[in-house]
C-alpha cells in the first residue's frame, strides 16, 4: 500500500512541475513579442484588434491565423474579446516571416 500511495505522490508532483515549466514558457510578457492565436476568428480581424491595442505586426505565427506582435499585453488584452484569442509568449524560433503579413494588413 505504501507504493502506490508514493507513486501517486511523485506523479503528481511530476505533473505539477511539468505544468508549472509549460505555463511559465507559454506566459506572454508584460511588455514585447508575444503570439495571438484566434480561437473563433479570422486573422485579419486579429490583426485589427491587435493594431487597436497599439501593438505592432512582426510576422506570422506557427500556428494557422496567429501573428506575432509587439505592445503592451494589457492594452492589447483590452481590445480583444474573451475567449477570442490566446496571447502566448513568442520564442523568435517559432516566428514567421514578414512577407505574409502583406494579406493580412
């Protein structure tokens, strides 16, 4: 009995530190690049919400209709619905190019 009752102690706390590492990661800062990833939306709408909140377009995202920004994330926050969109932090590895922001603006 003893066992179990250890491995289930490990494995949860296994999983809190994995989700712990993750949640740091993928929290966008307070000031700088981050991502937008619209759950419900189109991109071009993204994109005008996001220059609402004063943000500047870097490129596109990895992910199909995000966009990599620049701006303060609680103004950003403040013209984006709830639940619309995720804001992540953005690595510059998983940032796309430039160019495809032409269809977009």
């Amino acid at each position: 009995m003893r066992h179990s009752s250890t491995a289930i102690v490990l494995s949860l706390h296994v999983t809190a530190i994995s989700a712990s590492l993750l949640g740091m990661a993928l929290w966008p800062p307070r000031s700088g690049a981050m991502m937008l990833v619209p759950l419900h939306q189109n991109v071009a709408s993204v994109a005008t919400l996001a220059r609402a909140g004063g943000a500047m377009l870097l490129g596109k995202g990895p992910f199909p209709g995000s966009l990599v920004v620049v701006g303060n994330r609680a103004q950003i926050a403040r013209h984006i619905p709830t639940g619309d969109v995720l804001i992540l932090a953005s690595l510059p590895t998983g940032c796309g190019d430039a160019s495809a922001l032409e269809t977009v603006a």
